[in-house]
C-alpha cells in the first residue's frame, strides 16, 4: 500500500470512527429497540478489518465475559469465529444495511482495503448510476452494496444530512410470505407497519425491517455467517411471559447471564430467522 493511499485510509478510519462512542440511542424511544447483528465468521480476525474499517468500536469484555464486538453508533456486531453454511444471499435475511453521509466516500475506502463493490450485481440496470452507486428513485437515495467476507452482502444509504458518519438503517428479508413476515413483527414487536417503496415494512425505533420477496424457498439463518438478528427490551422476564401467554414458543426461554450483565432468549421468526431478545446491551459501552 503506498504512502498517500495509507495516510488517505488512516485519515477516513479515524474520522468515521470518532462519533461511535453513542450506543442503542434509540432506547429511550420504546420498550423494544433494535440491538445487534450476530455473525459466525471464517476469521474474527478478517471481519475485524472490515467492521473496523466502517468506525465500529471493538470491545473486548461484557461484565467478565470475553468477546469478539463492534460497537456502532445504534447496533453492535457480534463475532463468533464459527466456519458459516453460507452467506446472506440465500437466507431469510439477505442483507444489513447502514445510513452514511457520503456513498462514494464508503466505497473509495472500502475499495482501496480490497473488499468488493457488488452494486451492479445487486440492482436493476436501470437504477445505476454507475457499475458502483444505484439511485433508488422510489426511496429517492442513492445506494450501494459491498460483499464483506464470508459472503456477507452490506447495503449503503445516502444521507447528506445525516450528522454522524454512520448508523444502521435497515434489516432486510427475503421470504416467499412478504406480508406473513411483516405482520409477524408488527404483532410481536409493536413495529410501526409501513410501505417503504416497494418494500413491505416494520419500524422499530433504531431499524426498518425491510421485507422483499423471494421466488425460491430460503434457508434459516442458524449456522449462517448471519446467524441470528437481535432486539434489546426493557423488563424482558416480563416480556417473554407475554409473548408465551400469546402462544408465542421459545428456542430459548429466558436466561440470565450474570458474567455478563445479560439477560437473553431466542425465537424464531416464520421464514426460519433466528431472533435472539436482549437486556442490558444498552449498559455496555
């Protein structure tokens, strides 16, 4: 790597990274918020590279316990080294995507550090702008899509106004049920339903839960390099009995981790998405 291409990259890591010390801002905003994406990667070491390289903030511990963790403005990225059955494209969950100021900006960084830019691939020819950046004319935004490793697909938003150098916006499915799905989280959740575009959509404070979809049938995400999606709760015992009391069955029901400050459960959306439920992700910082 040459000199200008090194102090250009350190100077762009540095800057995006700054404002992340700000955590599930959105947790005042409602009893559920959207918490963290949970990967099973090849090498923690590569991903690493990659969420470091968008601003994410590594932490080590939670409580006592050690962990592989980058801390975004509104999510964390879990890191399990864990060899993935496949990547995101295929699963119930094709995709993550992040709000930035400046798509090209995103891309020109990512570029130089040898991850793909996978945006031609992704869109119709229509919509592109050039073979790297789309504008989505429905949503009024421009757009691109980078492949991290392990077949990982990342969208990019545009925001020119958006004061922080990046932030979560979307979640997004793919599913033979749009509507199904959609429903399923505006009935467990509270989520806001709404048509975003053509996408059926549920709104959470801190996500869009995004739901396109799919011709084919798609596989669970358990084992995938996206493992399982994940929402902070407040009071959430209390939670987990509502939800059972509704009908609604657990993977895991309601565990405690004191090493960890933590308190989990895990359920399973209908098009096979792990969904695993928080609190006191919103302590960590």
């Amino acid at each position: 790597m040459n000199t200008v291409l090194r102090v250009f990259l350190a100077a762009w890591f540095s800057a995006i990274a700054a404002p992340a010390s700000a955590q599930l801002v959105a947790a005042e905003d409602g009893p559920v918020v959207y918490g963290h994406h949970h990967f099973n990667v090849t090498s923690v070491a590569e991903h690493s590279k990659f969420w470091r390289a968008l601003g994410g903030v590594p932490i080590e511990k939670i409580g006592s316990a050690p962990v592989n963790v980058f801390r975004f403005h509104n999510v964390f990225v879990f890191l399990t080294e864990k060899a993935p059955t496949g990547g995101t494209k295929g699963s119930s969950v094709n995709h993550v995507g992040f709000t930035v100021p400046d798509v090209r900006k995103v891309l020109d960084a990512l570029s130089a550090a040898g991850y793909p830019i996978i945006t031609k691939g992704e869109v119709p020819a229509a919509i592109l702008k050039t073979d790297e950046i789309a504008f989505n004319p429905e949503l009024a935004v421009h757009i691109a899509y980078v492949m991290a490793p392990d077949d990982i697909k990342v969208e990019f938003v545009q925001d020119e106004k958006q004061a922080i150098p990046i932030t979560l916006d979307h979640v997004h499915f793919a599913t033979p049920q749009v509507e199904a799905l959609r429903d399923w989280y505006v009935k467990v959740f509270q989520a806001r339903p709404e048509q975003q575009g053509t996408f059926a959509a549920a709104v959470l404070p801190g996500v869009n839960l995004r739901v396109s979809g799919s011709p084919d049938p798609v596989a669970a995400t358990p084992g995938r390099a996206l493992d399982h999606i994940g929402f902070e709760v407040k009071n959430l015992e209390a939670f987990c009995r509502e939800l059972a009391s509704r009908g609604i069955a657990f993977t895991r029901p309601f565990t405690r981790f004191p090493d960890r400050g933590t308190a989990n459960a895990l359920l399973t959306d209908p098009a096979g998405t792990s969904v695993e439920l928080t609190e006191g992700l919103v302590n960590v910082r």
